[in-house]
C-alpha cells in the first residue's frame, strides 16, 4: 500500500506544480479567453480520467495477463519441472523481500518469461514452454531473477504513473493547440467549430505517439536494471548466458500478445529512429552492461 499511496502522491504534486508553472506562462488566461475554462480545472479533470485509465489498466494487469498470454497457473505441481519452476520462483522472491507471486507457464515456442501485477505481493512471474526447453536450469533461474527484479523495482506501478502522466499531458496539450489552431486558422472566435474537434484528435493522435518515445526509454533503462537484479538473485554468468541465448533466437517471431511485449524478457529491438519506439534494449548491449559491471 506504501506504493500505491507514493504512486498518488507523486501523481498530485506533478499536477499542482504544472498548474503552477503553466499558471505563470498565462496558459490558464489563454484557456479562459476562448472558452476552455480553467487550465487548473481541465488539469485535474484530465488527470483523472488519464491516471484513471491507467490504475484499472494495472488493476487488470494479471487477469488480462493470463487471458492474453494462455498462462496456466502452477497450483500444485504436476512434475518435477514444474516443482523446480515453483520452488525456484519462491526461493528469488523471498530473497528479494517481495510476496511470493503467482507462477505459471504460457504456450510459446521462443523463450521468453514476463511479470505483472498491481504490487509487489500479489504479483505474476510466467515463463514459456519455449524457456523450458531451450535454456539450462542455471539461465532459467537467471530470469527468473529478472523478473523478480521487475517485480522488486516497482517497475509496472512506475510505468503505470508514467503513462498516467503522459495521458493527462496529451489531453491537455491537444485541446490547446487544438484551440489556437481553430481561432487563428479557421477564424472561429466563438465556442468551437467541427474542425476543432477534428483538430484536437489528430493533434492527440501524434502527441501520443511522440509521447511513447518517453514511456519506452523508461522501459528501456528498467530492462538494464532488471538485469542487475537477476544478476544479483541468481548468477553474473547466468544471466549474461540467458541473454546470450536470447540473442541466438531474436530473429524468431516475438509469440508475446502485443500488450505485453514491454514486460517480457526478448522482444525484438529496431534500428535507427525506430530504436526510441522499442521497449526493450539491444541484447547486446545489455550483455556489455553486465560484463562491465
């Protein structure tokens, strides 16, 4: 509960302190004069609906988690695999401090393993049939760490504030524009014509995208300490072995639904500009990371 009542905390003061500053750029004046009301006003309804949007989103996380990815949860083991997976995931968890998480495994040829969940308690660590398969049980239990690590971090809660965030901004800046290319365009003084609406969701439409630069470099610099954590719970070796193995099969179809490709441990990584849109870091250098450490 502790981070949950940070997460809202945090979440207030990034409000009233844009408030503030957008205040003193005469920003609330702005939206006053053309009809908008109170800058103030529009922040905290949008703040709601934004951060509202993303706390049922992490709410959700597990249950949508498990329909999405086909995870069959491992009440009581049905093999010694499935006992080493269980006892192995409780071992990491409890020297990792966290509750012990849910445990299962999803149908997937490619290795791969994700966590989720609204807090560190009462979490979801789910691995492939693939990483069964493929990876010694030393490399299994190094990501197996990773996603602990995830969990450990707080790491879906602060993306979940991150997006929130982003969502009020978007929504908010959009209208703006929204609003000063109406008046000064298209000449409308009064209220708001069609185009406006138009406008504003096209307008929301690219800053969303522009937006998701920021959530996926937070992605990408959690990945790097996820690493350091299963580094930490289980072995260097191993975890630089698991990502090694990883990248031998990264030219494999990524098997993760699209909603979760930001919490497993592969996914794959783009060239170029397209590199600010990845969720993850480039295997290799995540590998130069752990060696240099």
């Amino acid at each position: 509960m502790m981070r949950i009542a940070l997460f809202l905390a945090t979440n207030f003061a990034v409000i009233l302190v844009a408030s503030i500053t957008l205040r003193l750029f005469g920003i609330d004046q702005y939206m006053a004069s053309t009809g908008q009301g109170s800058f103030t006003g529009m922040l905290v309804l949008f703040g709601i609906i934004g951060m509202g949007g993303s706390i049922i989103s992490l709410f959700l996380s597990k249950f949508m988690a498990k329909r999405s990815a086909r995870v069959r949860i491992i009440e009581q083991p049905a093999n010694s695999q499935e006992a080493w997976l269980y006892n192995t995931v409780q071992e990491l968890a409890n020297k990792a401090g966290i509750g012990m998480p849910e445990v299962g495994i999803f149908p997937a040829q490619q290795s791969n393993a994700f966590a989720t969940g609204w807090n560190r308690n009462d979490a979801l660590v789910a691995v492939s049939e693939g990483l069964l398969r493929n990876m010694s049980k030393s490399e299994v239990r190094a990501v197996i760490g990773h996603e602990i690590a995830h969990i450990a971090n707080g790491d879906m809660i602060t993306l979940t504030l991150i997006q929130g965030v982003i969502n009020t901004f978007v929504m908010i800046f959009a209208r703006i524009i929204g609003s000063f290319i109406d008046r000064v365009v298209f000449k409308n003084e009064h209220g708001h014509g069609f185009a406006y609406f138009i406008i504003v969701m096209i307008v929301q439409s690219i800053l969303a995208v522009l937006a998701s630069i920021i959530v996926m470099w937070f992605s990408r610099y959690r990945e790097f300490r996820a690493d350091e954590g299963g580094a930490y719970l289980a072995d260097r070796q191993a975890m630089i072995g698991a990502l090694q193995s990883l990248k031998r099969e990264y030219e494999q179809p990524n098997e993760l639904p699209d909603g979760m490709l930001a919490f497993g441990i592969n996914s794959q990584w783009k060239q170029g500009m397209s590199k600010l849109f990845s969720s993850h870091p480039p295997l290799d250098e995540r590998i130069a990371a752990l060696r240099n450490q």
